[in-house]
C-alpha cells in the first residue's frame, strides 16, 4: 500500500480517514469530523479515558459503574509510605505515555505488599524520569475478561466482543509484561458484563460522535464486575483477530460505521484465535540487540499460504518479507473455529508454516477459557440479555 509523510495534504479527496492506537489523534479527528470528513478515529475525551487511568476511573463511576479502590500518585516516597501504612496486595499502574511500557505494570502477590515496596524502590531508582504519575489499584482475584464494541458516531454496533488478552510473555502467564502476546475472542450479544459497563457510557459516547472500537477490561468474580481500564482505539493484535471474525470486507465494515449506517453486522460463529510472532529484543527495547539478531531477516513461508496471516513491523524488499521497524513485532496469526480447540489448531499449524531465524511465540492462546468459561458461566456473566 502507498505510503505517504505529509497525510494532512490528502484528507480534501479521502472518502474515509481512519486513525489507529498512535496517543492523542482524537483532536485531529474530532476536527475533521467537525469539518464534515468520515472519520474512525476518537475525541479528546476518548483519549482521556484510556491515557488519564484516574479520569477513566472517575468517569466509569460517575456513569454507576462500581469500580476498585485506587489512588493516585506523583511521588515513589508517598506511595511507598501509603503500602507501608495500609498493607494489602496491590497493582502498580503507570498513567500517561508510560503505560505504553507494558513492563512497568506490576501485578503484587503478596498480602502484605511488600512486594510491591520493593519495586516502587526500584522504580524511584530507575524510572523517575519516565513515570510522572501512577495508580496503586487493591488487587482483586478473579477472571480477567474483557468486553468491547464498536461505535458508529451515535451508538453500539453490535454484536459486541469478549476477548481474553494473553499479556505475559511466556507460557502460562509468566515472565514481563507485553501489550499482548495473543487473544482468544468470540462474538456475542448483549452480556452482563457489557450492560454493567460499556453499555452505560452510550450517552457519553453519543455526545462525543465517537466512530471506531472502545474495550473495558474487567476482573470480575461471584461478588461483582470491577473494571480495569479502557481500549479507546483498535487494539493490536484485537482488530486483526476481529477481522478474521467478520462477515463481510473490513473496508465496507469501517465505511458503513464511519458514516453511521451501519449499525448490525454479521460474523462468523465460533471462536477467533490470534497470536504474535516475535523476535529478539521483545518485549525490551535494546537496539543493538536488534540489529545484531532482527533487522531485515527474511520471513519465510515453507508453502505460499498466507491465509490469517497479518504483518506488523514487515517490508516488502524484491519480492521477500523484511523484518523492519524496531520493537521485534513480526505477525500476528490467526485461526477461526466452531470450538476454541479448533481455532487453536488452525492458528498454530499457520505458524508451523512461518520460518524466522530466533523467532518466539506462545503455545498456550486460549488454554484459559476452559477455565474461565466454567467460572464465568457459573456466575452467569456470559448469558446474553
């Protein structure tokens, strides 16, 4: 696809103009919207609810949305007095630019919290300059699952999405936090937890004109649904899992919402599997790394197959796929199936098929939902409503 620097200079003949997960893009599509252009894209309000984790907070319980305690900081010293002073199990979460450093979220085990004492020391040592300001939120057990829709300038498109993020780096959930390593997903009606969450910012939402995907991540347990944080964007690698789940071309999916007429749309049944093919330095950024193991190695397909295949950091060099960029994001991979085993198993014989010198990936997408889906139904937020 032609790639252009100056895209500003192009918006008078584009029939659609769509922004993705860069930070703070909702001021220039809420000023195109204004100006009469279709848009996918936020508002400054939207971005605020994902960038500012307090305001997302405050927003979700002025709509009646129950939500965990949490405080906010600016200071290592007084969050590390305020765990000293009220000791339980807390999460650590960066607000702003640097909670694009997925690493720096630290999830504490200890009841005591003095885990969570010793990484706030080592974060003031380290990270000072690059957190400004942070949450402690109490930590609550439960299912992690997420619900999310798209919106079309004055309501939910539905079916929505419930998704279950795969964010540690290795196999069952250990090692650094990542923006996610894979997803499994399926369609669905309105559910409890979409109805005692997203549903409730539909005004708000209507107010904004916002076009395009907004997702709320969620603990919840047999006492209640306690949302994490928001999604105001397509998520990667979410909105290439989804595509694979739609029924109809994605360019004519982001029209009919951009312009407002589309509000249902059919999928396919059963359940989408996706996952990221990574290579050295990720999730860390180390250049020098990168340079010495990743920049420009060839991806190679063993038969040319490339049916779920989606890039992220490639280059097409004289016919042959290129690893470029910097991160070490290479693909994602999916696979669609009746069952979630079946997905599972057309995703990873895609991946059998892909040959990347010191590629990485995990083995394990989707494991959780036999699990989770027992808990979940069981405490009845799965029944569409």
């Amino acid at each position: 696809m032609p790639k252009v620097d100056d895209w500003e200079s192009h918006v008078d003949w584009a029939d659609i103009i769509i922004f993705d997960d860069v930070l703070g893009q909702g001021e220039k599509a809420k000023k195109l919207r204004d100006a009469g252009k279709r848009v996918v894209g936020g508002t400054p309000y939207t971005d605020r609810l994902e960038d500012d984790r307090t305001f997302g907070q405050q927003e979700l319980k002025r709509h009646g949305v129950s939500i965990i305690p949490f405080q906010e900081f600016s200071d290592f010293d007084t969050a590390i007095d305020y765990v000293s002073n009220n000791p339980a199990p807390y999460v650590i979460k960066p607000s702003g630019e640097a909670q694009n450093i997925k690493r720096l979220l630290f999830v504490g085990q200890e009841d005591d919290g003095k885990d969570v004492v010793h990484v706030l020391q080592s974060y003031k040592a380290v990270y000072a300059d690059t957190v400004k300001i942070f949450q402690l939120q109490r930590r609550v057990r439960g299912v992690e699952v997420a619900v999310g829709a798209f919106f079309n300038g004055s309501d939910f498109m539905m079916p929505i999405n419930v998704n279950f993020e795969h964010k540690p780096l290795f196999p069952g959930d250990i090692g650094p936090a990542t923006g996610e390593m894979g997803t499994c997903m399926y369609w669905s009606g309105p559910n409890r937890i979409y109805t005692a969450t997203l549903a409730k910012l539909r005004d708000r939402l209507a107010e904004e004109k916002y076009v395009g995907y907004i997702d709320v991540n969620c603990i919840v347990n047999g006492q209640g649904i306690y949302p994490l944080e928001f999604t105001a964007r397509f998520g990667y690698p979410s909105i290439s899992i989804q595509a694979e789940g739609l029924s109809m071309p994605i360019g004519e999916f982001l029209l009919g919402m951009a312009d407002g007429s589309l509000k249902d749309f059919k999928t396919k049944k059963g359940f989408q599997i996706g996952l990221r093919v990574v290579v050295p330095p990720f999730p860390y950024n180390d250049p020098k790394t990168f340079e010495a193991n990743s920049k420009d190695r060839v991806v190679i397909f063993r038969k040319p197959n490339f049916d779920g295949i989606h890039i992220e950091d490639v280059k097409l060099v004289k016919g042959e796929w290129l690893i470029t960029g910097h991160t070490g994001v290479v693909l994602i991979v999916t696979g669609q199936g009746i069952s979630v085993k079946q997905a599972q198993a057309q995703a990873y014989q895609r991946v059998k098929n892909i040959l990347i010198p010191n590629m990485y990936y995990r083995k394990d997408i989707g494991d959780r939902w036999f699990e989770d889906h027992d808990k979940l139904h069981s405490w009845g937020y799965l029944r569409e409503s």
